[in-house]
C-alpha cells in the first residue's frame, strides 16, 4: 500500500489473492471491495468518504488506485469501481 495525499495505491500479488480463491482475471467488485477494506483497516487508515476505486489486473496481480470524490463533488456520494 502506498498512501498518497490524494488517496492510495494498492497492490495485490496474484499468491494473495489465490490465498482468498480469487484470481486477478474475474476479480468482481463485490470481491474486491472487502480486500480492500480489510487492506485500509491493517493500515490505521480511515475509510475516505465517497471512495472512487480504479482497477488494474495484470498476470501478476491487481492494482488499485483510490481517492476521495469529497472535493469534486460533496453531494454526489457513491462507490464506484472500474475494471479495464
């Protein structure tokens, strides 16, 4: 994990997820959603409001880029997670 002003980066080895029964391939977001709670809580890190995740798989694992919308747009609050 790497923690940035904006937010987080964070990376999940392909031995990772085998560890939880998942593959980088067909990660959903259902799945990725409690790895990357469990990931910030390990951390101290508190849960940004109106998260926006961005998801990265490759072979070797997949990455995560998160940040807070709170400054773009305070009244438009959801959770939204794009696999490409």
């Amino acid at each position: 994990m790497n923690i940035l002003n904006q937010g987080a980066a964070l990376f999940f080895t392909r031995e990772e997820l085998v560890a939880h029964r998942l593959t980088p391939e067909t990660l959903t977001e259902q799945e990725a959603v409690p790895l990357i709670f469990h990931a910030l809580r390990q951390a101290e890190r508190p849960m940004p409001p109106c998260l926006e995740v961005r998801c990265f798989p490759s072979p070797q694992g997949v990455l995560f880029f998160l940040r807070s919308r709170v400054e773009d747009d305070p009244l438009d609050c959801s959770f939204s997670v794009t696999f490409s």
